[in-house]
C-alpha cells in the first residue's frame, strides 16, 4: 500500500485482531506516515460530481435504448475498475492533482472526520501509538527540507495535508513526543509560506473550541517543557532555541485561527490609517546623518495577519481566552533587553517574542515599553545635541508641563 484510507485500515485492522499479530498494521503505518507523498494521497474526501455532471449523466441515461444500456453497464464496469487499479498501483499524485486547482480558501482534499476516527480505534493501542511516534521522526526532516529547498506547496497545495492529517493526533503532548518528534515537526510546520498558514489558520477557526484548545495545548506543553528543561540566561537566550521559535511560530497560526472563530466586528473606520504621510522636501537632520525614521511608517503589521486581512483588534469575543495563550515559564527566562533589540535592530537574524505578542504577559510587555521610551529619550536628546552643534540653535529636547497646585485639574486637562 503507498497510501491509506479509512476502510483500507479497519480492513487491516480486523485481520491483525483476528491473528492477534498488528506487525502488519504497525508497518504499513510506518511506510505511509513516514512519507510526505504518501501521506498526500491518504484519507481523501470522495470525489463529488458537480450539478452539470449529475445532468449530463441522467440525459445520456433517458437518451440510450435498453441495448446500449447493458454495453454502458459494461463499459462503467471497467472505468470503475480502471481508478482502483491505477491507485494500487502508486498513480496517486497523478489523481490528486486533478483536484488542486478546485479547492478554495478553506476547502481541503483530506477527510478530517475520518482521519480522527482512525486515530480513535488506533491510538488506544500502544504498540501502534509508537508507529505513529516513529513515523513522525522520520516525516519531519524530510518535510522541512522540501519546503526550504523544494518549494513543494507552490507545486502542489495538498501537501498541507501532511499538517493537517499529524496535527489531529490527540497524543501529540505527551511526553514521548516533545523531546524529538514535536520539536522538529514544528521546525518543518514553520517553514510553510504565508499563504499555507493563512489556509491552515483559516481551517483551524472551524474547528471549535475544544479542538482549538488542544492545539493550544499541544504547542504550550512542548514551549514549557523545553523552558523547564534547559537553563536559558543572558548567554544562553531563549530566543536562540529553535524548538521554542518554532513552536512559537505554530502557536502564532493557532492564534489568529482562534480571532477567525470568533466574534469579529470589522466595521471600524480606518480613514486616518489610510492617510499619506507628509513628505518634506527638506532633507531632514535624521536623513542627513544617515539615520532611518523608524516610526515613521507606524507600528509593524503581522504579515499573517495582513494575509488574513483581520486585525486582533476586531475580535471582540475570541473563541477562547486570550490568556490560554500566555506562556509563564518562557516570560520568566526572556532576556526583554536583548529581545526587543532583536525586535528593532536584528529582525533578519534573530527571532523576538514581541513579533508574538499573544505569549507574553503584562509585566513583559510593560518592560518592553519601558525600553521603548528610554530608548526614544536618549533619540530625542541626541538629536537635539546634533541640531545644537550643526545649525547653532539651542532646543530644549524636554517637555515642559506649568500646573499650578491650586488648579490641578483645569491645568492638566
């Protein structure tokens, strides 16, 4: 077999628990899930006929005589013969690459529901739960190479499959999988280009609560458990474990999956967003000193979230909590100093946590800002000195405020 569906595996199934011997079920398990194209091809949904081919069938059915009837009984006979031949017989992407250009934004060639009824009657065995386990070790290197090297959802989108199909075993979290497994299936998870995790994100809001919950789940244990298990300090930085990244990065997907499904009020005015900047056509001290304006643009926008077009913002009622998100044990060892950095300076080379602000907590976040306004103090201050020594002018770089003890109120407002 080079690929499974659901009846092929309670077919083995039932043959295994009549010898009592599941070896056969195990490696076939291991073959198929294991490889990427052979994961592809598993669990699809049936082919439906579309109205006009439902029409054009009946029509040719009232139009044929009793005779040519019993030939086209025939000759279907062999054209259903022909699909099944030509799937045993490994022409799988062949088959599947007819339905690629069909599916739409949320639309996805694999049959979920059937893919968790499998894992329901399997997972419950232990020697067929560490097929699943050893398959996923051997599944992710190659995946991550693909996508880096190989480009392969631009020639074929169903290859988010392979995520979507992993992502519904329920045993993700335990322990056997986050030292190895999780880790670097993550790693391959991360590198899916935007318009992947823009459809995974959007397919993910669909699920529900619970489910968005378990993946929550699944992605916060791996986190806490590498953070718990390694001593991270300001030489050794979380920033710089790429299990945490990555399983940040798969936790961010979750995230805007969970602002999908929620309440969304999209109806704010964005008139003064839209507004051009006013261009000077001095040049300006900033630019004179080789100095970039960074702020000048406004704050930076998620790239998923601008492919999703949402903003956080507009969840009004998430389907859960934002605070499931919050991840404590990575707060208490992030280095705020060297991450927002990283966030300003390093964005090319490093990752920073601020580019995820949903993990952090409001003590980190605060930190953060404080950060953030020395650091445009120190700019203002510097800038003023340069003025001061370029064109002669004395500025005062402060702001000052006249409030008088008996009017308090009236001068501050």
């Amino acid at each position: 077999l080079n690929y499974l569906t659901e009846e092929k595996v309670y077919e083995i199934l039932s043959l295994c628990s009549e010898t009592e011997d599941y070896s056969p079920l195990i490696r076939v398990i291991g073959r198929v899930f294991s490889s990427a194209e052979s994961l592809v091809q598993s669990f699809r949904k049936a082919k439906q006929h579309t109205k006009e081919e439902l029409k054009s069938l009946q029509a040719k059915d009232e139009d044929k005589d009793e005779d040519e009837k019993e030939t086209a009984s025939g000759s279907s006979t062999a054209m259903e013969v022909e699909p099944e031949a030509s799937a045993s017989s490994g022409d799988g992407p062949s088959h599947g690459e007819n339905n690629v250009q069909k599916l739409g934004p949320v639309e996805v060639s694999v049959d979920i529901e059937a893919v968790r009824r499998v894992y329901d009657r399997l997972l419950s065995n232990e020697k067929i739960e560490a097929a699943f386990l050893n398959a996923l070790v051997y599944l992710s290197p190659n995946v991550e190479c693909d996508l880096t090297y190989h480009n392969v959802y631009a020639a074929d989108p169903n290859y988010l499959n392979v995520f979507i199909i992993v992502m519904e075993n329920s045993n993700l979290h335990s322990p056997e999988y986050l030292e190895i497994a999780l880790p670097q299936f993550c790693k391959a998870m991360s590198k899916l280009p935007l318009p992947a995790l823009a459809k995974l994100a959007r397919l993910w809001s669909q699920y529900g609560a619970d489910q968005i919950r378990r993946l929550v789940e699944t992605f916060q244990q791996l986190i806490t458990y590498t953070v718990i298990s390694n001593e991270f300090s300001s030489d050794n930085l979380v920033n710089e474990d790429d299990g945490v990244v990555a399983a940040t990065k798969c936790l961010k997907i979750v995230y805007y999956a969970n602002v999908l499904g929620g309440d969304l009020d999209m109806d704010h005015n964005e008139e003064d967003d839209d507004e051009p900047i006013p261009e000077s056509s001095e040049l300006t001290l900033q630019e004179l000193l080789g100095e970039e304006r960074r702020n000048k643009k406004g704050p930076r926008v998620d790239p998923l979230e601008t492919e999703l077009g949402i903003r956080a913002s507009d969840c009004r009622k998430p389907l859960i909590p934002f605070e499931e998100f919050i991840n404590e044990p990575l707060n208490e060892v992030l280095e705020m100093d060297k991450d927002y950095t990283f966030f300003k300076v390093e964005t090319e080379s490093k990752f920073s946590f601020m580019t995820c602000p949903f993990i952090l907590n409001a003590v980190t976040k605060n930190l953060g800002l404080y950060y953030d306004n020395r650091i445009r103090m120190y700019s203002e201050r510097r800038i003023t000195a340069l003025y001061s020594l370029v064109q002669g002018q004395q500025l005062n770089p402060y702001l000052r405020l006249k409030v008088r003890r008996d009017h308090i109120i009236d001068d501050a407002l």
